[in-house]
C-alpha cells in the first residue's frame, strides 16, 4: 500500500481530489497526495493573513532561531531517508541527492545565520537645522503572507531555499511544491512542524487546478510570491499579482560557455561532463552551449562525447547511477524530437541521440549545430551538450548573447585579460572563471536575468526580501 499525503492546511477541510505522484523511472506509484480546491485555498491565505496580522501571535527572532535549529538536527537525523525519497520522485541519482539533502540541511544553518546578523541602519541626524534634536534607524519586519511555488528538479532543497528564508523573517508561507515531486516538500513541512513551528505558519498544499493556483497566487492577502519554475508561467503569474505584491522569479536558460584556446583541458573536460549530463540536464544553469576556440573544438567534442558515452543511465535510487531519468515520458520524446531536428538541419551527432527507454534518453553531444536549431535557441533541460567552434573570442561572446535569456555563463582560459574581457562583455549575473555555470553555493546571489528571472535568489537575498525596513525617527531635546 502507498502512502497518503493528506493536505497540510490549518484545521479542517476536505480535499477536492486525489493525486498519483509516480517515480519518474519506472513510473511505479509511489504515493498518493490529497490535492485542495478553492475553498481550501481560502481557507489556508486566511489563516495565514489574520496570523500576520494580530502581531501578539509573531514568533520572536529567538524562537525562530530554535525552531530552525532544531530542525536541521531532525534533517540530520533522516538524511538517507530524505535523499533516498528525493531520488525515487524526482530522478536524480542517490549520489547527487544525497548531496542535495547536504545543502539543504545547510541552507537551514545559512536562514539561522541570517537571523543573527541581521540589522538596521542608522540615517544620519543632526547635521543641519531641520534634522537637529533627532536620531533615525531603521529595523526590519516580515513582508506578510508568503507563497511559495516550487520546481521539480530539486524538490528539497529548492524548499528550503523558498520555506526556510520565510520562516526565518517571521512571515506565514503556504508552499505549492511541483506535481511531480511533492513528497519532499510535505516531508521538510512536517518536520518543521515537528520542530516547533505552529502549524498555520507553514501550509503545503497542492492546488486541484490551474485556476486554483492562481487564485491562491494573485490574492490581495499575498505579500509575496517566491516562484522557481518555467518563464512561461512565472511572467503570467507576476502579472496577475495583486498591487503591491512583490515577487521574485528564477526561471531558466541555455548557459553558456566559452572555451579558449589556452584552456587547460585536463579541466575543462571533467567539469563540463559533470554539468551538462547532471541531473540529466534538468537544471537551470546546465552547461548547453559549448563555444570552443577551432583549433580544439573537435578534439573537446570527441573527448566529451567519449565522457558521456561512459555514464551510467539507469535506476536513481542505485549507487551506481550517475545519471536518472527525465522527470516525464514526454520530456523524452521532446528532446529527441529536438535532437533529430538539429542533426537534420547540419550537427553532428558524436554520442548518445537514443532514447534509452520510455523515461530515459542518452546523453548527447552535437557539433555545431545551426544556430537556428531549438538546442541553439531554446533551454533544452535534457541531458544535451552542444559544441561550437569560433575563430574570435568576440565573436563567440557575441553568439553567447544573442538569446533572451540571462544567467550563469563561464569562461575556460588561463589569460587573465580573455578572462576579465569575457567577464566584462557576456550578459549574465555570473560568470564563472575556469568554473562550470553550474556552480552555486546557496549563501551566493542566484539571478536569472531578462527573460530567465526577476530578483535575486540565495538565502541572504531571499530573507531581505521577505522583509520590510521600518523607519524610527525619534525627536527629543536632549538630542541636540
């Protein structure tokens, strides 16, 4: 018998539906999940909203600080269950989620550390007439009513960056994990709850419809929308929000990468096989656009391609997987129609181009491809390398630029002056030097820019703009 996820609302209600969550696989049930209709939604944004807004309720910043503690030993405690649980719904391999449930058990430490360096600021008082006789500072307050929509891909851990940032600032967060992968997220709710966190400062749920999902987006009691998911969706989210709401948005890209010709390739190698294939490409600042120096783009395709014909594919709650499945049938049969579609309009396909089974599709490397072809335009969020030859690194940067989308982008070289003119001239928030784009701790800044996101993620950014900064101006004679 599976398991029963019943919604996570505060008090009573009756779900509207049943949800199958399935292991991307082999597409063998794994749980049931009870999915919440409108009425249930209006119940969850009002408890939340009154819980703000009687402030005799707000946990203090100490209370916050155990809770959050507390729950990291509890983390800590279940690790392998967690990974092991985030492997079978979500694909990526044991070694990889056990990883994933690392950085989330830290990215709780990083919301505790938040908590005890956080400060406000003194304004400047006293310096001409209008401001004598005062003092001005500012502290911080939470936003309100948080909603957290989340991703698949990393179903713990992209939690914890969206639930644990609110529950640090004091806000009240209802969370929407992804269809595909649940589990995760009512797992971490519970165990915050089992912290200490009173249940109506933490709802899961998930939605019965689309028009349920954004009724529970754009309702005026909605401070805040922390969204990790499509571009498509998250730009007609914001703009249904209600006014004053504010949000934040990662959304995806197609990384680039710029290989010069100096570049040590006894580096680049490794690190481009990890990045591309990881996760099988389901993430979204996977390396995707390979541009290398001619002089040795052939021989860095062969050599990846060798890499990625070497991958272990198969079953990601095994050891010995390095590479899982899509997280659904239909995202194979789009990258394979992707990358036929490529090969039929001139790359050259140097490994993989196979659908492995009905979940599973080979890692691929290209040789320039068209720049007109999807895997050239388009994120491809499958396990797809292309590579590109260029005679003049301007050139090349110019090709990294040409998409709407903005991210993480890196460069290969071992000149200082090719490494600071790509980091002057490629349009990203990041670029990474003799790194992959796939590099992130999670106490950095993470910002999608243009079309891949609004607003800058990583705990310390999140907790700041889950807060207001409130302004004291005192006014005494004894200041003058």
């Amino acid at each position: 018998m599976t398991d029963l996820f019943k919604s996570m609302i505060a008090g009573d209600n009756a779900p509207a539906g049943m949800l199958e969550v399935v292991a991307p696989f082999d597409r063998s049930l794994i749980a049931t999940v009870e999915t919440s209709g409108s009425e249930a939604v209006d119940q969850a944004l009002d408890t939340a909203h009154r819980l703000f807004r009687d402030r005799d309720q707000w946990l203090p910043a100490s209370q916050r600080i155990e809770i959050l503690e507390k729950t990291t030993a509890i983390m800590a405690e279940c690790a392998e269950e967690l990974a092991i649980e985030s492997a079978q719904e979500g694909g990526k391999p044991l070694i990889d989620s056990r990883i994933e449930v690392a950085r989330a058990i830290d990215s709780i430490r990083i919301c505790v550390d938040c908590l005890r360096t956080q400060s406000g600021e003194t304004i400047p008082m006293g310096i001409n007439a209008a401001s004598t006789g005062r003092l001005a500072f500012t502290s911080r307050e939470p936003i309100g009513v948080v909603v957290a929509v989340s991703a698949f891909n990393h179903p713990l851990n992209l939690i914890c960056h969206q639930v644990g940032p609110a529950i640090a600032a004091g806000c009240p967060v209802i969370v929407k994990p992804a269809e595909d992968t649940p589990l995760s997220c009512f797992r971490f709710v519970e165990i915050v709850r089992e912290a200490g966190l009173p249940d109506a400062w933490c709802q899961a749920l998930i939605t019965s419809s689309l028009d349920v999902a954004t009724q529970l987006v754009s309702d005026s009691r909605v401070a805040f929308l922390s969204f990790i998911g499509s571009a498509r969706v998250g730009w007609i989210l914001r703009s249904k929000l209600a006014a004053g709401a504010r949000c934040a948005l990662e959304h995806g890209g197609a990384a680039p990468v710029i290989v010069a010709q100096d570049a040590d390739m006894e580096d680049v190698l490794p690190k481009l096989l990890k990045s591309g294939f990881y996760h099988a490409g389901q993430v979204c600042v996977s390396v995707q656009r390979v541009f290398a120096h001619h002089s040795i783009a052939r021989e860095l395709a062969i050599q990846l391609a060798d890499g990625a014909n070497k991958l272990v594919i198969g079953d990601p709650t095994l050891a010995e997987t390095e590479i899982g499945p899509l997280i659904r049938p239909a995202e194979v049969e789009r990258v394979e129609q992707w990358v036929k579609q490529a090969v039929t309009e001139g790359a050259e396909l140097l490994a993989g181009g196979d659908v492995v089974s009905q979940t599973s599709y080979a890692c691929t490397v290209l040789y320039n491809p068209s720049a007109e072809s999807k895997v050239s335009t388009r994120e491809i969020f499958g396990p797809v390398v292309c590579i590109y030859p260029y005679d003049e690194l301007d050139e090349a940067i110019v090709q990294a630029n040409r998409l709407p989308f903005a991210f993480q982008a890196a460069i290969f070289t071992t000149n200082i002056d090719t490494a600071m003119r790509a980091y002057k001239r490629l349009d990203a928030s990041a670029v990474m030097i003799n790194d992959h784009t796939a590099f992130r701790v999670d106490w950095m800044p993470f910002a999608g820019l243009r079309e891949s996101g609004l607003g800058v993620g990583g705990i310390p950014y999140t907790f700041r703009d889950m807060q207001i900064e409130k302004m004291m101006v005192l006014n005494s004679k004894e200041l003058g």
